[in-house]
C-alpha cells in the first residue's frame, strides 16, 4: 500500500480495488499510518466501525473529527473513549460523553473517570 501511495494512487482508488481499512491505514500495529483515518473517512462508504477495525484508535479517530457518539456507536467503550482508565491525557470527557443517549454515570463511572470529573460534567 505504501508504494502505491508513492505511485500517487489515492485511498479511494486502493478501496475499490479491495483493500482493507486495515491495510490502507498500514496494518493495525503499523508504526508509520499509510493513510490517515481523515484521508479514509472521505471514502464514501468507509465506516467508523471499518476504521475502528482497521486498527485506527480513538484519538487518531477523533482527530479526524469524529464525534464521541459515532464512536460510541461503533463499538468503543467509555473507558477507551476516555483514553484509558489510567490516561494522563482525556481523548473524550465526562461532559462530551455524558451526551450520549445511552451512556450511564456507571459506565463513566467503571471508564475510569474519577468523582471530579463527573461533578464537572
């Protein structure tokens, strides 16, 4: 994929030629993104969920500006949408998350987020 991509070959062209999410983006551990999840999500029929199983995570995917609650939808979890239990940097906070139809104090609460961070949301 990487030398196609040298070979100007966009994205939407590697996609209709049946390659994955997960091998556009370079492989789910790939040290080196081939395409970025903003270069995918241009795609029109790429989805949160595909890019969630092609290894993208939820920072790179909020980076791409995808919002909590298409996140959510897609399968992750409140405390990986925190970023981790442990997270010394917040991808998503309580108050972001808390919008959510369906999220629940508890499930905030077993994310990680501490009783500050819910009392400020």
């Amino acid at each position: 994929v990487t030398e196609l991509k040298k070979a100007e070959f966009g994205a939407d062209a590697l996609w209709a030629a049946g390659f994955t999410a997960e091998e556009l983006r370079g492989g789910k551990d790939a040290k080196k993104v081939v395409f970025t999840a903003s270069e995918l999500k241009t795609i029109s029929d790429m989805t949160v969920q595909m890019l969630k199983e092609g290894g993208f995570t939820v920072t790179e995917l909020k980076k791409a500006e995808f919002g909590a609650d298409a996140l959510w939808a897609a399968g992750f979890t409140a405390e990986e949408l925190r970023g981790g239990k442990d997270a010394k940097k917040v991808v998503f906070t309580a108050s972001e998350l808390k919008t959510i139809s369906d999220m629940t104090v508890q499930m905030l609460k077993e994310g990680g987020f501490t009783v500050t961070e819910l009392k400020k949301a």
